[in-house]
C-alpha cells in the first residue's frame, strides 16, 4: 500500500500532528475495544439465556443475567466515555497546534499576498473551517474505530454461529459502498461552496461595519440588506441541500441494511424449519444482525462529516502552503549610520500596466531628510514601500551603508526601519501598550513618557482618568484623527531606528498639533535618515533633499530654495497649495 499519496491528503496531513498523543490514542483505543466488545457479549449473553433460562430452567441464571446485563452496560458506557473524553482532549490540542501554524504562516506572508487575500476568508478558515476539520474529529474517530470494531466483532459472531447465513448478509454489501460513495462525494462539493460563501459573509459584515457612517449617509440600508440577503440565502440553500444530502443517505443505507436482515430471516427461518438452525442460536444471530445496524447506522452518517473535515482540511492546508517572505540573504547588520541608495529600481504591481518606479537612482547621506513629492502614483509610497522590502524591486538593488538588500536577512533589514503612515494601525489595547507596540518587555515608562511628550500626546493624556492606561478601542475608535496619529508617531520614535519613513505622518493633524510635531520630528531626526512623503509642502520646506516625482521617474531634485528658483515642477506644486492657502485664511 502505498501510504506516500495518503500523508499528502488533507485528512492525512492532519493526522500527521497525531504521534505526540500516541500515549492517549492508545487509552482510547483500549477504550474503544472494550466499549466494541460488549456488543458481542451481548447477543452471546441473550442466546445462552435462550437455552439455560427457558430451556434447562436454571435458577441461578435469574440472578447472574441481571447482573451481567449491568456489568456489560458499565463496560460500555465507562469504554464509551473514556475513548471521547481522551480523543477529544487529542484534537482539541491538535486544533491548538493548526491553528498556531495557520497564524505563524500567515504573519509571515509577503505584503502581495496579504493585498489578494480577503479578510473575510482568512477569518472564515480560523473560525469555520478549522473547527470544522478538528472540533468534530474526536466523533469521527471514535464512531471510525469503536463502530468499525463493533461490527467486525459482531460479524466474527455471525460467521461462528452460522457462516452460510452471514455469507448472504454481503449480498447488500456493493450497495452500501455505492451509496456512500455518491453522499461523500456530493457532500465534499456542498462543504467546498458552503465555506467559500461563508468566507464572503464575513467579507461583507466587515466591510459593512467597518462603512457604517458610509452607509448611512447614503442611506444604502436597501442595497446592503440586499447584499447581505443574497449570501444569506445561498448558505440556507446550501445547509439545506446538505442536510437533504446526508438525510438521504441515512435511510437508503438502512433500507438496503434491513433488506439484508429480512434476507437473513427468510433464510434462517427455512434452516429451523429443516432443523439446520437451533432456537438459541436464531437468537443470537437475530441479536448480533439487530445490534450491528445502530453502528452501521453511525458509520453511514460518518460519511459526510469525513466529507465536511477533508473539505475544511483542503481550505486550511490551501492557506498554510501559501509560500512566506523569505530572506533575499543570510547577512545580518548591526545598527547602520543611515546611508541608503537605489541603484536603478524598478518595481511595477502585479495588476498595474505600467511601472510605479523606472530605473530610479537615488544616494542619500546618512542623517539627512529626503522629501518625496508629486502627483498621486508618482512613485512615492512605492519607494518607501521598497525600503523595508515590502516590496521586492523587478530589477536593481536597494543598499544601505554599501550593503545590498539582497545580501541581507528581512529582520537585519527591518530592524533599521521605524515607519508612520497615513493609515494609522492601532489595536484595542492601553495607550502604553500601542506606544511600546513589539517591545512592551523592555519598555520603561519613563521612555514611553518621553516620546508621548515628543509627540505632543502629554495634553491627551494627562486629560484622561486612567493616563497611559486608558483603552483606547478597535483601531483606536475612542481618539480623534490627529490623537491615533500622534500615537503611531510616538511608536516610531520609540523604537530609535537610523532609519525614519514618515508616509504623510501629519496629514491627520490639526495646525496646532501640526507645529509642535513637527518641531519634535525636527529634533529628533537629527542624526537618523529621514524619508518623507508630504502633500502639503509647508511640512517639507527644511528638508535637505526635495525630490520630485512623476510618473515613477526624478524629474526635479534639490532644496526648497533651488527649486522654487528653477520654476519647475515643485514651484508649479508650491505655488498652487500657497494660493490655496491664501484664499482659504482671506475666506475665513
């Protein structure tokens, strides 16, 4: 048999997390055996009652037959409860342990892969489909084994009893498989939609949410109740074909079963009437053939929840072979002077029909602070985007301190990085723990005093009853704009990297705000390399290099004095948002 196909299924890579539980597996299974057992026990116990009860009359057997019927019901109910409660506990670590792995691979993947995933179906296998493939494993095991054993027990009975009789019984047999086939097969199909419809429910309840105020003033309750109704329907419509499905499959199986029983009889009861077949023994081959039917009844509901977990597995192991980052090199930095350049860059997005970058070159000195400028899609996040390798350049090379990018570990990379963009990332925690956000541990409070100070964030937090500890809510839902980015600048300071990534790091804040941060960024960039996008000019003016952008391509480069003097591109930009803002404070 070859076993190399099956550890590459689903179902078999999952069990593959099975060896360290051998001990309890074990357990279980002894469990199961003995819980299986008691089956057979049983129809032997009633045909032997048959001949010492009612036949021989033997007084002793109205105490000891009661007694045994009770020591045979604990075996199993003790065997029955032993075997779920040890497989249970089993997959309830193994569910731990994949689930571990489906976050550690997720973290780690590449920022394209992140783009294309939707959250909603990353979610949906987290809590769907993960539960689906283990929470119910326990079950699936125990009917597989204790069900699978009840009935070869069983059978054993039947052919020592009367082999002629327990070959007709296989006359169903073909029947049974073809039937279970086409459940298992047509179930598998339903799970596989049922979990992509479920992934796209939680898609749309995120987007939803996350739009309330878009809703409302839109007054969009219409469409997204339609929406939302559209999915809804297609999952009641598939739990109900599923259910049809998996109902259907229960009574054929035991039509075709008891077909089987009622050929059984026929045959035994011509075999009495020829004196082939003692009483007790009928008895006991009635007994075995009515007691094995529950379990070939579980057996035949086992089908679609095999089907249900190895379409759940499919999903999970769809996710966990997602390839991650990996390291461009194997050299690791300590901490860099600043110095970075791009050495003809390139970089285009997979969906895109032109490059966001073109051969740019760029040298930059350490402790200098480089603004990036220009219409949107110039270029701007893209490179800011290929300092940490968030991006990884179609062609050239990034170096920092005369070191490729290539040649290095991500962490040795991003260890150099402290980054602030505009789409502020906050977690609903205190305000301390989003400022000390990956180095909580080593964080005194006193460090996180200075850089909430540094970040003008001292008036928020001396307002507030609980200071730093205060919660701040899901992304930060408690705080204005201005507070959340402040707080993200607080974390980038914090963490004193050589290198600074500001992507429109002010853009949230009012004017007053505005000045003061940008005073403490003044002082604290001294001696870090900064890089800067900005929109609005004013917040760039000291910078020591103004690059303009258009188009993926440097078409001006230089200070703000040289480039308002050269009445190109940047004067162009300058002069605009300048008489913006003139008309907007004679206005007001």
């Amino acid at each position: 048999m070859n076993t190399s196909k099956f550890k590459n299924e689903p179902l078999g890579r999952l069990f593959s997390y099975l060896p360290p539980y051998k001990f309890y597996i074990g357990l279980a299974l002894i469990s199961m055996i003995i819980s299986a057992s008691t089956s057979s026990l049983m129809a032997l116990l009633l045909g032997k009652l048959t001949d010492l009860g009612f036949y021989e009359k033997n007084g002793l057997v109205a105490i000891w037959a009661p007694l045994a019927l009770i020591g045979i019901s604990i075996l199993h109910g003790g065997g029955q409860f032993g075997s779920n409660y040890l497989l249970q506990k089993v997959s309830q670590s193994v569910l731990l342990q994949v689930r571990l792995t489906m976050f550690n691979k997720m973290i780690h993947w590449p920022d394209e892969t992140v783009q294309k995933e939707q959250s909603g179906r990353v979610i949906s296998r987290y809590v769907n489909e993960a539960s689906q493939a283990l929470s119910s494993a326990s079950e699936v095991l125990t009917v597989m084994i204790r069900d699978s054993l009840q009935v070869i027990g069983l059978l054993l009975v039947l052919l020592w009893h009367n082999w002629q009789l327990t070959a007709v019984t296989f006359i169903v047999g073909p029947f049974l498989i073809l039937i279970l086939k086409a459940v298992s097969s047509r179930m598998k199909k339903l799970q596989t939609t049922n979990q992509e419809t479920f992934g796209q429910m939680i898609t749309l309840l995120t987007e939803i949410y996350q739009a309330e105020r878009l809703v409302k003033i839109y007054n969009a309750y219409k469409f997204e109740e339609e929406r939302f109704s559209h999915v809804n329907r297609k999952l009641k419509g598939l739990a109900v074909k599923s259910k049809v499905v998996q109902s259907l499959g229960t009574p054929l199986t035991q039509i075709v079963s008891m077909c089987g029983v009622a050929i059984v009889v026929f045959v035994a009861l011509i075999q009495a009437q020829q004196e082939m077949l003692s009483f007790s023994e009928f008895v006991t081959y009635i007994s075995a053939m009515l007691l094995m039917l529950p379990a070939i009844k579980k057996l035949a509901n086992l089908n679609g929840n095999i089907a249900k977990m190895s379409a759940a597995a499919a999903s999970l192991y769809d996710m966990i072979d997602i390839p991650v980052e990996k390291d461009p090199g194997d050299k690791t930095l300590g901490r860099i002077k600043g110095d970075v350049e791009f050495r003809n860059v390139t970089y285009q997005y997979p969906t895109a029909e032109r490059p966001s970058l073109k051969n740019f070159n760029l040298k930059v000195k350490a402790g200098q602070m480089i603004a990036l400028v220009g219409a949107s899609g110039a270029g701007k996040t893209t490179i800011i985007n290929l300092i940490p390798r968030f991006l990884i350049p179609a062609s050239g090379e990034i170096l920092f301190d005369g070191v490729s990018q290539n040649e290095l570990t991500l962490q040795s990379i991003r260890e150099q990085i402290s980054l602030v963009t505009q789409d502020v990332v906050l977690f609903d925690d205190t305000i301390a723990a989003n400022i000390a956000y990956g180095a909580a541990h080593k964080t005194s409070e006193a460090e996180i005093r200075k850089v909430a100070e540094a970040a003008y964030l001292m008036p928020l937090i001396e307002s507030l009853p609980n200071g730093f500890n205060t919660i701040i809510g899901e992304r930060g839902s408690k705080l204005s704009g201005g507070q959340k980015q402040r707080i993200s600048i607080a974390r980038a300071l914090l963490k004193n990297a050589p290198l600074l990534l500001l992507d429109e790091a002010t853009s949230a804040l009012d004017t007053e705000s505005e000045k003061y941060i940008q005073a403490s960024l003044e002082e604290l960039q001294k001696g870090r390399t900064s890089f800067v996008v900005a929109h609005r000019l004013s917040t760039v003016i000291n910078a020591d290099l103004i690059v303009v952008m258009d188009e993926g391509e440097i078409v001006e480069c230089g200070t703000h004095v040289e480039l308002l003097e050269k009445g190109g591109h940047y004067a162009h930009l300058y002069n605009i948002q300048f008489n913006d803002t003139s008309k907007q404070a004679e206005q007001s």
